[in-house]
C-alpha cells in the first residue's frame, strides 16, 4: 500500500520518513511489505491509512494542482476525518498522526476489552435497522455506527448481539449481512474508554480554524470553532457516523464533483449508492 506513489513522488515519500519519526517505526516497510497481520491491526492500520492519503493528496495534487487549488470543501468518514482536517489546515501532519496513532491504540484497548464487531445490513433502511437491533441486542450492546448510504447501514455490538443480527436480519427483510473483518465495535459506548484517552490527546494539540469547511461525522455539519472541532472528534469515536447526511449536506451547499483520496474506491461507491449523477474521481495509491 502506497509503494508506487512513495516510489515515483517524492513528496509522498517524505510524509513517510516524516511518520517514522513521529512513530518510532517504519512504516513505509510495513504499508509496503507488511506483515499483513501488523499492518491489519487498529493500532498499526489507522497511521496506515492516514500517511497513504495523504500521500495520495500529494499525488492529486501534481498531477492535478487546480483541484487542489479549487477544492471547497472536504469529508472524511471515521479516520478519514483526520486527513480532512490536515487538508483544511486545522492541525499539522505530526500533530494528526500522533492523535491518529494514539486514537487507534486506544480503540484497540477497548475493542480488546469487550469482544465485539460490526456488521453491515444491506437492503434495510434506517427504522428496520433500528428495529433490528432492537430485537437482536438481548442485553447486550448493539448500535448502528455508519450510516453510509440508502440500504447500507452497519451496526456494531458484542460479538454475540451481531451474530444474533446476522441471523434476524434476512427475516425483517435484509438482503444482507456482511459481518465485517474489524478489531472491535468501533463508533458505539463499547469505545467509551477511548474517548477518555482521546480527550487527553486532543487536549495539548493546537487547531486553526479551517481553511475551507470539512463536514463533520457526528452531525453532518461543518464548524469553524476549533474548540467545537475538537470536542466532535472526541465524539465521532462512540457516536455513529453519519456519512450519507453528510455527503447530502454538501449536495445541499451545491456541491456536484468529488475526488477521493486514498486507498480503494469504497467511497465512490457509497457516493454513487447516494446520487448516480455525481461526478466522482478516484486517486490511486
């Protein structure tokens, strides 16, 4: 992951000698040779996939710097947020991958905590998905985490209450339900105790008001505050995100060409699932 861009740009080569030193390992050997078990893990993926964004940025960004240039607004959805956030200009790449790797460590402690996971439902809407989990949660924690687009919705719970959604979920009418290959019920309370390491983390590291608006994932708006910005991230990690109100909310604002930036094209889909009019680009890394 990232090898031909940190090979042919130097620009995105240093974002990953720059990481090594914030992190104290390397990790372009590990994004580029893995092992896969190490790079699969939360606490290891998360500074993956925030370096190898934003070294696709910089990709974007020679070989296309009027988008750059043009661009008015950006989204992220989940770790995505932070690259958004360097993007706009509201903290520093250091200061993002520091608070990417200590987000992801300490979402790993409470994954580790309470065995738990997520799982997709494909073919519901929001109300039969609540109902879902209504009757499948048995005590237990089950919520929905990403709203993601129409008929894609993910839950996340203990490992019993999703295997119990999975298997419920055909009879109320579900097309799917896609277990997913994560650490832990990410964006639910399972994640409480994250949240509480994250605020120390965000407490020392200095924000500037955005550059251009970046729509937050907790309520689908874009904020100015930092102060506002700073507590919506501490938030995002145990409230669901709201990824199609807020590609909405841009639609809304006017908003018709987008540009995703960095591994895979998940996010062209989910956008093309929202609107199939919108122009959406893919850069490779």
């Amino acid at each position: 992951m990232g090898r031909r861009l940190a090979e042919s740009l130097p620009a995105a080569r240093t974002l990953y000698d720059r990481a090594a030193d914030v992190l104290g390992y390397d990790l372009a050997q590990l994004c580029f040779e893995g092992p896969a078990e190490r790079l699969d893990s939360t606490v290891c993926s998360q500074p993956a996939l925030f370096v190898t964004s934003l070294a696709a940025l910089e990709s974007l960004r020679d070989e296309s710097p009027d988008v750059i240039l043009s661009c008015e607004a950006a989204a992220g959805l989940s770790l995505g947020e932070y690259t958004a956030m360097v993007f706009a200009g509201v903290m520093t790449f250091e200061d993002g991958l520091m608070l990417v790797q200590r987000r992801g460590a300490a979402m790993q402690e409470a994954a580790d905590a309470l065995p738990s996971g997520m799982v997709s439902i494909l073919g519901l809407e929001r109300l039969q998905v609540e109902a879902l989990c209504d009757k499948a949660r048995g005590g237990e924690i089950l919520e929905i985490a990403n709203f993601l687009c129409p008929g894609n919705i993910v839950i996340s719970g203990t490992n019993a209450a999703c295997e119990r959604a999975a298997e419920l979920a055909p009879s109320l009418g579900a097309m799917k339900a896609i277990p997913l290959a994560v650490a832990g019920a990410f964006h639910t309370s399972i994640m409480k105790p994250a949240d509480k390491r994250l605020t120390e983390a965000l407490a020392d590291v200095p924000m500037k008001k955005p550059r251009i608006p970046v729509v937050s994932n907790v309520d689908a708006r874009a904020h100015d505050d930092p102060e506002e910005i700073r507590q919506l991230l501490i938030q995002q990690v145990v409230q669901p995100v709201r990824w199609e109100d807020s590609i909405r909310a841009l639609l809304g604002e006017g908003f018709g060409e987008f540009y995703e930036v960095g591994p895979g094209r998940v996010l062209r889909g989910l956008l093309r699932r929202i609107d199939r009019s919108l122009s959406c680009q893919s850069v490779d890394v």
